[in-house]
C-alpha cells in the first residue's frame, strides 16, 4: 500500500475538530502502515474550533447541553469534563466558573478553547503518526471532479488542490429571512458576536428582537450585561421562550437504541409516524412517574411571563422527565427521522417544528432567571403572532407589528432591530459561492428538509443525476434534511466519528484487508 491519500477538510468550526480528532485517533489505534496521508483544512477567519456558537464572546452565551455530554469524540462523552479538570482556578474564573459540575452549562467560549486546544493537540498527534495537516486560510469557492475521480478544490485566493475525498463542514448559512431589511442601518442580521451589542446600539434605544428561541436569549443577557437600559420586545410566532432545563436532571433508563429502533420498525412493516414516535416517547416518559409530564411537555397557552415564571418554577422544583427524555433521542434521532415518510416529515416540519425547537432546544436556569428579572421589572416583552417587520419612511427606527391574544393586530416601534431567527438551511436561497458551485454543477441538490440531499448510510451527496458523490461527505448544519437534530454536538459528534471510521476502513481494506473494530 503506497499511494499516497490526501484528505480536504472544508471549514474549521467544532465539527471540523471532531472529525479530525477521532479520524487521527482512530489511523493511531490502527495497527497497519497506512499509505502517506496529508489533510488539507481550509478556514477563512484562521481561527480553529470555534465558528459562531463557540467563537471568543461574552461569557453570557451559555452552552445549552450539560457539560458531561459536550464532547469532541463520540465515544467519551466526558472530555470535555474531564479537559476542564485540567484548568487551574485562576483559568476557570477567568469565564466565570467557580466550580466543575458535569450538570451545569458552561460558557461557550469556555468550549471553543477546549476545541482549539484539542486541535492543536491533535495536529501534534498527527504529526508522531506521520499525518500532515495544513491549514489553509482561505475559504473553498469551488470543487470540480477531475478525470482521475480526484476532486480539485479552488479556493478564494484562486489556489487549487487536489484531494481524493472531501468532508463538508461548513456550518450555518446566513439567515436570509430579512433581506430586505440588510441596507437599513438599525439592523443586525445576526446577534453575534454579542460582545459588539454594546457598541452598535445606544444604551438607551429600544430594541426589537426577532425570535424568542435561543439566540435571541443570548442577545438579551448580552445587552444587559453590558448595561442597556432601553426597552427590549422580542417577536416570534409562538410568542414563547424556550423551555428551562430542570434542576434536577432525570436518568433516562430505556433509553431508545439503534438495535431497538431497527426492531421496532421491522414490527412497524419499514415506517415509522409520527403518532407511534409520540406513543412511544409518551410510554417512556410516564415510565419515570410523573402522571402530569405530558401536560408539562406540551407546554400552557398562556403569557410568556406566566408561562416563564412555570417553567423557573416547576424546573427549581422537581424532574421533568420529558426534557431528559427528548434529550436521549439524541442517540436514535437520524434513524427516527430516516423512518418517517416523506409525508409525515413534511407535516412535522409545518405543524411541529417551532413547538419541537421551543420544548427540545432548551435554556439553563441561570439565564432564566435574567430573563425573569427584566420581564418584572418591565424592560423586556415578548409578543407573540409576528407578522412583519417594516422601516419607517424617513425615520431612523422599524415597526414591528403583531396579532395580539385577542385578534387584533398591534405595533411596535423600536430603533434597532435584531435578527435572532437562527441560521438558513435553504440552500437553494443562499449566495455562499461554494453552496452556489456545487448546486450548479448538479454535484448536489437540495434536500427538501434542508440543507444536501445526501446517502443517509454514508453522508455523500446526492447528485442532481442521483449518483452517490462518494468523494465528498457533509457534516454540521448542512447534513440537516438527512439527520435532522444536526444543531447538536453529541449528534454531530457521532456522525463525524462514523464518516472518520468509513475513511479510515477504506484506507484499510485497499491495504492489509484488515477491517477497524
Ligand atoms: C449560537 C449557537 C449556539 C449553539 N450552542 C450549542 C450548544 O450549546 N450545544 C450544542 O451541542 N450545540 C450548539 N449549537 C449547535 C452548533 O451548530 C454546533 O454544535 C456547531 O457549532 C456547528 O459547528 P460546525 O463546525 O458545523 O459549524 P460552524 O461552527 O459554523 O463552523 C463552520 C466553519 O466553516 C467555515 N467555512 C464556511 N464556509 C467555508 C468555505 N467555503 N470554505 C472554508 N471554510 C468555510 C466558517 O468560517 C466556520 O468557521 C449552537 C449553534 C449556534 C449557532
């Protein structure tokens, strides 16, 4: 075995890190000589490990998944954990933490260092192997396939590379919800980096939030962090914020496997629906004895005040099994949403999302209790029946009107606006020149749930041909119409280990015939 194999990553946020983690780790647990093998990352800000959600920021933004389950590698969930350990006080305090609880919600930029430092050690790792790594700092505008079946690579700089297999994790699109509203100075298209709030908005101005879901919670503690004062109205559909994660965290003990998910829908005749997910999810969730868990996980029809001062109060209080038990399907989601037919995906994805993303995407009880604390003493508002967001004809400052609870229709005028809705996934939307090359290639398509259409067994794209692209894989955000829940690092980071053990098996099998156990 002598060729040599040469292997692009496309960008260098935390799923990039995780997947060259666990693919040099497992070429090191592998007891063959491998051909020479040289990795090219290509990532335009030349910052390592922490794209938007990890990103050098204020301490405010808080993880939203416990610290013992935020890991690189898949199969030691504790890493992270265990890396903070490491930290002296002095560190620690640095982001705020005083003590290391694998329950609590760290901040975020407290998780990028971890991958940054994890990436350097592992180029190190690399290195000892005889692996090399470059990086690249450019973005990939283009990929073509060459006669050999090679691909080659072009990037902004116009620099060319070639490489025989291609991992995609370029993460989020921009949001493209509010074009429109781009030239108007007052609008922020994205709350991040937070730490720049304070300097692009008057302490004193009022501000509209679109959204109430997660980012919109950290554009809200941010801006009173850094001591705003103004009136802040948060504006979504639901008019509703995000559930709040118990206290009290509840041990899941039948928890859905992907063995007992083949077997259940083999009993299901190939399909899976929606009413037997929910049947499902309802027997496990009553299992942990709290008769009235159902209601709570529906959640109250009434004000986001009342509703939050529930949520504070129910979560300081008792288990929520629910919450922990929406959070194991982590480990089965992809095969979930692979089972469902196409028609209950389309009706999950009109009738359930937004109520799925408010009860699933859950906030800690810390930056609940912020939250509390300015809708009482009346600084914060959040409206629900959004309908539209307009400038003001010759005056600095937007109207954003609402149905109310009653029917009627009411506004708003605030001066700056905030866009908090999250991230596209339509990729047929999007102006990223690679997304735009590769679509108009026919290299791949779009998927109708977001993101690629991809080989569900092994991540490649689906060409407009409905040929598999075996040379080029997707991880991240972009792999959401295929896996779903892919706005998760413990999914995220178990997919990208299954796409670094199919490189290195077929590395494997072309050598020694020996298969990685
Ligand atoms: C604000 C926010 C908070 C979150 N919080 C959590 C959390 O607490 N817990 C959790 O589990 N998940 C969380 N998530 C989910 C999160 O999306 C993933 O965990 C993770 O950040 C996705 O990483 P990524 O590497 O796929 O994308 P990103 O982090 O977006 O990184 C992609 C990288 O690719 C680069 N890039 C883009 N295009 C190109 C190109 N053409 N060529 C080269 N490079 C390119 C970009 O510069 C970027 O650095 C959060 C997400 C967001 C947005």
């Amino acid at each position: 075995m002598n060729e040599t194999h040469r292997l692009a990553i496309v960008g260098g946020g935390s799923v990039a890190v995780s997947f060259l983690a666990q693919f040099i780790v497992l070429i090191q647990k592998t007891p063959i000589d491998f051909p020479p093998i040289h990795i090219t990352l290509f990532e335009p800000t030349g910052v390592i490990g922490q794209g938007t959600a990890y990103q050098a920021d204020l301490n405010t933004n808080l993880l939203n998944v416990p610290a013992n389950n935020m890991s690189l590698f898949d199969d030691k969930r504790t890493h992270f954990l265990e890396w903070l350990t490491t930290l002296s006080k002095d560190d620690l305090s640095r982001y705020g933490v005083k003590e290391i609880d694998g329950n609590d919600f760290y901040p975020r930029p407290l998780f990028g260092r971890y991958v940054s430092e994890q990436f350097t050690r592992i180029v190190k790792l690399a290195c000892d192997l005889g692996v090399t790594v470059r990086v690249i700092e450019n973005a990939v505008v283009a990929i073509e396939r060459q006669q050999s079946r090679a691909m080659m690579l072009r990037d902004s700089a116009g620099g060319k590379y070639e490489a025989d297999r291609v991992v995609l994790c370029n993460g989020n699109l921009s949001s493209d919800k509010f074009e429109a509203l781009l030239p108007q100075a007052g609008f922020l298209n994205s709350p991040y980096p937070v730490a720049e709030l304070a300097r692009k908005i008057p302490n004193s101005a009022s501000v509209g939030i679109l959204g109430s879901n997660l980012s919109a919670i950290d554009a809200i503690v941010a801006l009173v962090a850094q001591g705003h004062a103004g009136p802040i109205h948060c504006f979504s559909r639901q008019g509703r914020l995000p559930s709040v994660r118990s206290t009290f965290p509840t041990k899941v003990s039948d928890r859905l496997t992907r063995n007992s998910v083949h077997k259940w829908v083999t009993e299901q005749d190939g399909h899976l629906d929606l009413a037997c997910i929910y049947e499902q999810l309802q027997k496990m969730i009553l299992s942990h004895g709290y008769g009235d868990d159902l209601k709570d996980l529906l959640g109250a029809d009434n004000s986001a005040s009342d509703q939050l001062d529930w949520e504070i109060e129910t979560s300081q209080a008792r288990q929520r099994p629910w919450q922990s038990v929406l959070a194991s399907t982590n480990d089965v989601i992809d095969l979930l949403w692979f089972y469902l037919a196409p028609e209950e995906k389309q009706q999950f994805q009109k009738r359930w999302m937004p109520q799925w993303m408010s009860r699933r995407a859950m906030f800690p009880m810390k930056n609940a209790l912020k939250l509390q604390e300015l809708m009482r003493r009346r600084q914060l508002y959040v409206h629900g029946g959004f309908q539209a967001c307009m400038p003001v004809k010759d005056k600095d400052v937007f109207e954003v009107s609402y149905e109310n609870g009653v029917g009627d229709v009411e506004s708003v005028r605030c001066e700056y606006i905030i866009n908090a809705t999250g991230f596209s996934q339509n990729v047929e939307k999007s102006a990223d020149p690679l997304v735009m090359d590769l679509l108009n290639s026919g290299m791949a398509t779009s998927s109708p749930y977001g993101g690629f259409k991809l080989d569900f067994n092994t991540g490649s794209l689906i060409a407009s041909n409905s040929e598999i692209v075996d040379e080029i894989t997707v991880l991240g955000s972009l792999a959401r119409g295929t896996y779903f829940w892919t706005i998760s690092m413990d999914v995220n980071a178990r997919l990208a280990g299954e796409q670094a053990r199919q490189i290195v098996n077929a590395l494997v099998v072309q050598g020694d015939k020996i298969n990685v156990c």
